[in-house]
C-alpha cells in the first residue's frame, strides 16, 4: 500500500495501530489523570492562557476590532496544538513515575524546538489563510470592513443573507480545522517523543494517520476542538482546565496510534 511517508521519502514507514471511537474515552480518562497528579502546574499553566486571552480580548476592543475577535479565536484553535507541547512532555514524564514542574517541562522540550518551529510555521500559514478568507467571507456577503462590536451581532443575524454567511463560514473553517489537526495530530507529540525526526517526515506521519483512519481521528480532533471551545465559554476561565486535559489527551492519542514511535 502506498503510503505519504513512502511517496515523500522522508523516512521509514510508521506502524500504526487500529483505533476506534470508543478509545478516545480512554485518552481522556488518562488525561484526567494527569491532571490529577500534577493540579498545581496543569492550572496554572492554563491559567496563563486564561490571562492572555483577557489581555487579547482588551487590546481588540480598545482598538475598535472587537468583530475580528471570532475569526481570530477560530485561529487560535488552528495553532493551539503548539502550545501543548509542555504538558506533552509532562505526560511521558508521568509514563516514567516521575512528576516534573512546567518550567522543567519546557527545558526538556529544547531539544524539539527546531523541528516544532517548522511545524509551527506550518500551522500558522494555515490560521493566516483562515483569517484572511473570513475576511474575504464577510466582504462577499457584507461589503466593506467589518463593523464595531457593539453592532457586529445585529448587522450579521438580522441580514437576510446571514444563513448562507454562517453555513459557508462554517463549511470553510471545518475544511482549515481538519488540515491544521492533519499536520499537526502526531507530528507535534512525535517530534516531542524523539527529536531527531524530521520535521518533514513527522508531518507526513500525521497526516497519513488522519488519512487512514478519518472517521476516528477526525471525530477526534473535533472532542478536542470541543473541549478547547467549552472553556473558551466563560469568560476563557475555563481554559484554566480544558487547554491542559486537551493538551494531555492530546499525548495519549499520540501513545494510542504510534505505539512504537515512528
């Protein structure tokens, strides 16, 4: 069978394992646990996130662009995996019986920054694509810049073309989502687990995972994108505990799919 690693040349054909549905119960539950050996680090790592998306939140306002708040959260959902690398190494650390702090966590995370960045670059080509086509979206349908948000809300629901607006929003930000979850999936936890793979071939792994197994790993990536959002719901407190479970699940997905690494 021919496979994305074995076409782009980039290294040895992954094993992967089967998985189903019902496996993403598992990877949450392990997750749940490592947020119980490690509450302290885990909460106040996803409070920082909780901090800055205030401060992002503030600064939109105060510079009149409150409407692109939407679209530039839909981003963030794009790029979020990057910051999860932490606890990635935080969970293989608990693999191991050990319980380590996220300062520690970053140190040992050194190693993968250079293959993470290309990732990461990756990953942020794919939000600057989404952002600009919502932009595009809204002049299509609107006309003009967007409006202030005071009057964001009623000029885009009270508008007789709003539906097909939403509907065709929506259909495009799945189609960037699943490309950003199929690059980013395995490769960023794979470069996390062993360094010294190349970028390239870690990305080609993740999207020949998503490839083979759609149904499962989209549906996947769809829980997370859940979880992400339900904590965004409150005011982003909840971030505080969803960006961490997310991120640890995240791990053990990884653990599932590849367990004899790549």
């Amino acid at each position: 069978m021919r496979t994305v690693t074995a076409d782009l040349g980039t290294g040895p054909r992954p094993d992967f394992a089967r998985v189903t549905v019902d496996d993403s119960s598992t990877w949450i539950h392990k997750a749940l646990d490592d947020v119980r050996r490690a509450p302290g680090c885990s909460l106040a790592y996803g409070a920082v996130f909780v901090g800055l998306s205030w401060a992002l939140v503030a600064l939109l306002l105060f510079s009149g662009l409150g409407s692109v708040m939407l679209p530039l959260a839909s981003g963030f959902m794009l790029v979020g995996a990057m910051f999860a690398v932490p606890l990635h190494v935080v969970s293989r650390a608990h693999e191991h019986g050990e319980r380590i702090t996220i300062p520690e966590a970053i140190r040992r995370s050194r190693a993968s920054l250079p293959g993470l960045s290309l990732v990461g670059v990756a990953l942020t080509l794919v939000m600057l694509a989404w952002m600009l086509l919502a932009l595009l979206l809204f002049a299509a349908f609107y006309g003009g810049a967007p409006p202030s948000m005071t009057g964001f809300g009623t000029a885009l629901l009270s508008s007789p073309q709003a539906a097909l607006f939403l509907a065709t929003g929506t259909v495009v930000g799945a189609v960037m989502a699943t490309v950003a979850f199929a690059v980013a999936a395995l490769s960023i936890p794979l470069l996390v687990d062993r360094p010294e793979t190349l970028p390239a071939h870690a990305i080609a792994v993740s999207i020949e995972a998503v490839a083979r197994q759609p149904g499962v790993l989209i549906g996947w990536g769809a829980t997370i994108g859940f979880i992400t959002v339900s904590g965004m719901v409150p005011a982003f407190l909840g971030l505080a505990f969803t960006l961490p479970l997310a991120g640890y699940a995240s791990w053990h997905a990884y653990r599932a799919l590849l367990p004899n690494g790549a």
